[in-house]
C-alpha cells in the first residue's frame, strides 16, 4: 500500500522504483491531484512505473474513518485495478473475517 501524500507520491517512485518488488500488487491510497502537473495519483504512477509494473498497479477508495474502525461499525472500500486478478488478490488479503471490514471491487480507476 502506498499511502502518502500526493504531492510526494512522484518522487517517491522515481527514487525507489529499482526496489520495487515485480509481480506484488502496488496499491495507492493517496487521493487528489499532483499540483504542478495537474495528474491524478493512478496517473502519476503509471508515467512513473511503466512496462513490468503496469499489471500489479490499482487504488483502494473509501470512504473509511479510522474512529469508525476503531469502534468495528461496518466500513466498506473499494480496490480498482485494471486486472481483475490483482483487484481479487487485494481483496482476498483485505477482507475482514467478520462483516466489519469489507473489500469490493472494480475496473474503474477513477
């Protein structure tokens, strides 16, 4: 998961994508819009990890409270991948055991 703020997500890649494992789901959580470029996190991280990465990249999208979490009241999120494998995979990891935590899914990055 890659929860960092948006505008730091592009220097972050750039700086670590020779240690970015092949073949992991990379999953942003950032959401907004990279000030100087006017680009959207999932965008910024295909210019920046093309070609082997471009399979395993998708977004988890909420809404979702940590206070909500903290008192276990349903929260549900939705993780958007253009495969289908890699948004089942996330999915299969995240899912909660109870009814609480519920991952969906989805092809549609924005």
């Amino acid at each position: 998961l890659l929860a960092i703020p948006t505008q730091f997500l592009r220097s972050l890649l750039v700086e670590n994508r020779a240690t970015l494992p092949v073949g992991v789901p990379i999953i942003l959580c950032a959401k907004g819009i990279e000030v100087d470029s006017l680009q959207t996190p999932f965008d910024i991280m295909r210019d920046e990890l093309p070609g082997k990465y471009a399979k395993y990249m998708g977004a988890l999208s909420g809404p979702s409270f940590a206070r909500e979490m903290g008192e276990r009241q349903p929260t549900f999120v939705t993780v958007c991948s253009e495969s289908p494998e890699i948004s089942e995979r996330v999915q299969h990891i995240m899912s909660g055991k109870d009814a609480c935590f519920r991952v969906y899914t989805s092809d549609d990055i924005v």
